[in-house]
C-alpha cells in the first residue's frame, strides 16, 4: 500500500513506532499469556497512554484491548477498553445462526467514524470470530447482526478496535486501513 | 446479515522440470483423471476481481510441511499476492502444520486425513488457535444405503458413518466442516442436496457443500433448498466457460444473498 511498516517481533522495538496495528488470529488466554509474558502489555500501554500512539486492533487484536474474555477460562485483557468480550454461542440460537461467525456481513454505522470515510453504510467486511461484544452501551461506533446485534467497531479517542479484517476485506478494506494511516 | 459464499477451490500438485518446481492447478473426475489446467496465482486474481468470497488452496500431493521451505514460501508469496480469506490445506499432520501454514498465509487451516488418524489434533488447534482457524474437511461415498467417510485423498474406507464424524468433528472443536461427495466431484451434474439438506439442519456449524457444481442452478439449488453457508467448486471455476459474474447474477436473483 505504500507505507513504512514493520512486523515486530520484540516489545522493545515498538518504542519508535507512530502507529501500531494489532492484528489478531488465535485464542484469546493463549495469546494473552504470550503477551504477559514477553512485556508486551506494558511497552504498548506506556504508549497508549504516555505517548499517545494510535492504535488499530483487529479481531482478536480488538478483544485483546478490552476489559476480559471468557475463552476455555476467564482470562483478563489489556483493559484499555472497559468492555467484556463474551461468546456468542451463549446468546445466540446456534440451530438457526451458524458459528463461528465466518464470511460477508454489512456494517452499520451508529457515529460516524473517520475510519469509514469514504466507504458506504451497510458496506460488507470479512468477518470469522466466535468471540464477540455484545454490550452496545459504551465506545460502539458501528455493529453487525448475526441473529443479535454486536459491535463491529469501537473507538475512543485514536484507539480503534474492528472485528472484521479489513485486510482480507479487498476495496473497503483498503480505504479502511488507509484512513487509519493518514487520518487518525 | 451474514451472506453465503463463493469458493473456488484450487487443488493443485507440485510439479518438477529438471531443477525447478511448479505449483500447478489440476482438475478431477472422482479424485482420479488428474487434468493439469494452471498457475495457482493467476487464477486465483481472476476469481479476486470477479468478487468470489474466500479461496481454498490444497496440495493433492500432501506434502510434507515439515522440511519443505519451497512450499511455504509459494504459500506466503501466495497470500501476499492475494487478498482474499485464504484456506490452506494438503499435507497437515500435526499442531506444527497449523503454526507453519497460520505463519505462512493461511487465515484457517483444513484438514482431513489426520482428523481421522488424530483426532486430537483438531481440539489441540482449536484450544491454541481458535476454532475459527481449524477446517475440518470430509470425502464421502455412499455405500449401499450408507454414507460413509473415505481418507486418503478418497483411497481409504475408514468404515465410519459420515452422520456421526460430523457429530464427533464438532464436538472435537471444528469451526467449520467442508463435505465433498467423491461420486460427484467432476461429474457437473449438481451438488448431493440430500446430505448438505441433512447435515446443514443438524449441525452447529458453518457447513460448505462441494463436488458437483456444473452450472450456476446448481448453485442455486443448494442454497434454495439447504441452510449451507457456502459452495466450495473447482471444475466450475477452473474452466473458462462459466462466467463468475453471469452466475453471480443468477443467483443474487434468486433472491440469495452474496456480499455486495
């Protein structure tokens, strides 16, 4: 797309970044363990919150910056969002409504947001979770049905958390990530 | 709401000219009459631009990931040419092929042969990785009045009744489960709508239909008829004459909904 990237292996290099983006595939105490155990909590909070880095997290990357998840155990995240991320099984008809959550859903967007400038309400993104925010009350700017409603954007300030891929979500996607890069 | 999906399916063989190897797409009949028809990577930008959903990749050949760097390499560069969701399959035999292949640009991993000899193997991913990543992928044939689980790239009879590995894959932890009908595959005259009806009632789980699709009322009927989430064909794509757009008219105006 042509911008200066860097995949990062070690927390310490994460020092210079401007943005960082946090993509997510795995499970959520998995990675979570990984994290603590490698620093890479405290180098990435010291730059939210200290250095006022922007951040995209995406998919598990999203859920990893809320509050908790309750995986194969309940495991706690990254707290900068104080948000739940629950499983959706629990709350959803799994004889009418398949999961995991896999393939093309539209996004509705409630507040506007600068990620979607340029890109249409109701736009379809890839989505493939099981795991998903059901708590609509705080930070949501856009959701997307699957039986119930879930947010499939959250935001404050420079932080931004989408459940679908915009990497794997061709045009729209492109846009998306472009926004994050030369807008946020 | 979520919207059912298009996905061709590229089955291909490694083949090698004096020093150097060349992935190259093939076609089947019954899983025999090997028709060698091209390259993985400009196939798969036609089906990108022709807005097809996700895209499964799998080497008949099975092999070996574990000291095969010219493989995993074609599958990054693969997946960094392409920017569809990527399935990889072909070769998996332990949690180490999930990390290979998640490392090397497979967004979810299908496999099928060591489902059956390891079970294990498909809860040890979906604990580690997410079911979300772990495909579970099943050949069948139907054997007097059963339908029954063949592995092997279909050669062997594991005796198992298909009706009751699906029931174990998902409790195992399969996210998805992708069924192809040996009988049909290659024969274009539609997909087994007895069984996708069947099992897409019964099951959990996202279920995608293959072997069969001929023409786009094929398609059609599948999805008019069971609760699939999506179609997975290889002929149908790989052979010119069938137009991706002209079918995804066709059934968009059969009132099912692909993504816009």
């Amino acid at each position: 797309m042509g911008f200066e990237s860097e995949i990062v292996q070690t927390p310490n290099k994460l020092i210079d970044s401007d943005k960082i983006i946090f993509p997510g595939v795995g499970a959520f105490s998995n990675v979570m363990k990984i994290i603590e155990n490698n620093k890479w909590d405290e180098v990435l909070k010291k730059k939210i919150f200290n250095d006022k880095v922007s951040v995209l997290g995406i998919c598990l990357g999203m859920q990893l910056l809320c509050r908790e998840s309750i995986e194969h155990e309940k495991k706690s995240g990254l707290n900068i969002f104080d948000i739940g991320v629950k499983k959706m099984s629990d709350h959803i008809d799994s004889n009418k409504f398949k999961l995991p959550h896999i393939g093309w859903n539209s996004v509705q967007i409630k507040k506007n947001s600068i990620l979607f400038d340029g890109i249409k309400n109701g736009s379809d993104f890839y989505f493939n979770h099981s795991y998903g925010i059901l708590d609509l009350d705080k930070n949501v700017d856009c959701v997307t049905n699957h039986e119930i409603d879930f947010a499939s954007v959250i935001s404050y300030k420079n932080i931004f958390g989408v459940q679908f891929h915009p990497e794997k979500s061709l045009d729209d996607g492109k846009i998306l990530l472009k926004n994050f890069i030369t807008k946020v | 709401m979520l919207k059912k999906r298009l996905i061709p399916k590229l089955i291909f063989k490694v083949k090698e000219i004096g020093q150097e190897k060349y992935p190259v797409i093939v076609t089947t009949k019954n899983f025999k009459n090997i028709k060698f028809v091209g390259d993985p990577i400009s196939q798969a930008k036609i089906f990108e631009s022709q807005l097809t959903d996700e895209l499964l990749l799998v080497n008949m050949d099975s092999l070996d990931l574990d000291n095969n760097q010219f493989l995993l390499d074609y599958y990054k560069e693969f997946s960094n040419k392409i920017f569809m969701p990527l399935t990889i399959g072909g070769g998996v035999k332990n949690i180490g092929s999930f990390k290979k292949l998640l490392k090397n640009g497979a967004d979810k991993v299908c496999l099928n042969t060591a489902a059956i000899e390891n079970p294990e193997i498909v809860s040890g991913a979906s604990k580690i990785f997410g079911s979300q990543c772990v495909v579970v992928s099943i050949d069948f044939k139907k054997i007097d009045k059963d339908y029954l689980v063949f592995y092997r790239n279909g050669k062997i009879n594991s005796k198992k009744l298909l009706f009751e590995w699906i029931k174990e894959v998902e409790n195992l932890g399969a996210g998805e489960i992708l069924l192809t009908d040996i009988d049909k595959d290659g024969m274009s005259d539609g997909l087994n709508i007895e069984v996708a009806e069947k099992v897409s009632n019964s099951s959990k789980l996202p279920i995608i239909m293959s072997g069969g699709c001929g023409v786009a009322q094929h398609f059609v009927d599948a999805f008019k008829n069971t609760k699939i989430e999506g179609i997975a064909a290889g002929n149908f794509f790989s052979f010119r004459d069938q137009n991706i757009h002209q079918a995804r008219s066709q059934i968009l105006n059969n009132g099912i909904e692909l993504r816009k």
